[in-house]
C-alpha cells in the first residue's frame, strides 16, 4: 500500500549542480590544493551518501560529519575515502572510530589517550586532527605556549598519526574579512610554533565554503 502524502514540502536537490558547484570549487583552489566535502548532519538534509559520492567522484580528496555515526553510515554505504568527525568524539567509542577507520578530531589529552591506547589494543593507528579555537569560541586548543606543549604530548603516544590541524571561521560569510584574517593569522602562528616545537601534520584545513 503507498504511504500517504503528509507533507507537502521537500527538498528535490540536483546532483549535476552540486557536481557544478565541486568543479568550481576545484577551479578555484587549484590542483595543488585539497578539498574536504563537508556532509555533516546528512549533507545538512541533502543526503549524506549521494553528496558523498558525488563531492568525490568531482574532485574532493576527503570528507567531514559531524559525529561517529554519521561517519559509519558512510562506511557503510562503502566510502573509502578520509572521513574527519568534526565535533566531539567520546574516548569511550575509540574501538568503532578505529575499526571504522574514520579520523577523530581531538581537543583533550584524556581522548587522546584513549584513542591511542585502543589503537596499541587494536595493533592499529589512529589518526588525529587537532581542533584549534582561533575566536570560533566551540571547540578546540585556545593557541598558547600551554597549548603548543599539549599538542606536542599528545604526537607522542603511540599509534597516533598527526594528520591534521584545523580551525573554523566564525564569520566567513560577512563581506568584511578582517576578523577572519585575524583568526587566519592566529592559526597559522600556531602551526609555526609545534613546527618548532617539532610537531607537524599532513593536512593543514580551515577554509569553508561561504
Ligand atoms: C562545518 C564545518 C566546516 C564546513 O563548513 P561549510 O560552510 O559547510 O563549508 C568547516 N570546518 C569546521 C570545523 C566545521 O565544523
């Protein structure tokens, strides 16, 4: 029996712009550059899997959601390519991140450690993405001297890939960019100084797309 229409509204989204849209996107960074297609909370209603395949069949190297599950869903429907959770990751849920092969991204010693210890558990690496607060004021590292000597402890437990480092823009769609300057500055000041320090990352990430 067919479901009766309650709503009426939807959304009928066409994959050919969104692949319009990737290829711009592509055209702009250049191929030097790479690109992370963001499908946090079902490609915010677009429908994560078919976004997914259509950002990386049109030039994205990599993607992002917001939680675990999300990431699952993706690995599920047979996505190997980087997946990076965004938001906060339990150090509880370290054996389905690993097992999953999905990219966590960390702002405390104590998940850390908890990733890295199912990772030695495991016989298996964990990569890592350290979340840095330029003036999002959400989530991650607030860049200071303490902040460079806990990063730097957390690249050395075992099994730990540093594979990357980001920063969000609170503002980047206001025409006026000075205050996302300001946090560009204060990122990328940060990742100078744990490349002193002698930590660095595969990826470097903070662009969006507004
Ligand atoms: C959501 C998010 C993005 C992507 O934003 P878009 O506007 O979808 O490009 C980038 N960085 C972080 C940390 C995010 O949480």
């Amino acid at each position: 029996m067919e479901e009766p229409i309650l709503r009426r509204t939807w959304a009928e989204i066409h994959l050919d712009r969104i692949r319009y849209n990737q290829e711009n996107i592509r055209a702009i960074v250049g191929p030097e550059c790479k690109v992370m297609g963001i499908v946090k909370a079902d490609a915010y209603g677009h429908g994560a899997v078919m976004l997914a395949k259509t950002f990386l069949t049109n030039g994205a190297n990599r993607l992002a959601v917001s939680s675990l599950d999300e990431g699952v869903e993706l690995r599920q429907a047979k996505i190997d390519a980087p997946i990076l959770i965004l938001g906060h990751t339990a150090g509880e849920r370290a054996k389905e991140l690993i097992e999953n092969d999905i990219d966590a991204a960390v702002f405390t010693y104590t998940d850390s450690k908890a990733f890295s210890d199912m990772a030695v558990m495991l016989e298996r690496k964990v990569r890592l993405h350290i979340a840095v607060d330029t003036g999002m004021c959400r989530i991650g590292y607030v860049p200071c001297p303490d902040a460079v000597a806990a990063v730097k402890r957390i690249s050395e437990l075992p099994n730990v890939v540093m594979e990357g480092i980001f920063t969000h823009f609170s503002e980047a769609d206001i025409m006026d960019k000075t205050w996302a300057h300001e946090q560009y500055g204060r990122f990328s000041d940060f990742i100078e100084k744990l490349t002193a320090a002698g930590v660095t990352f595969n990826v470097c990430h903070c662009c969006n797309s507004a």
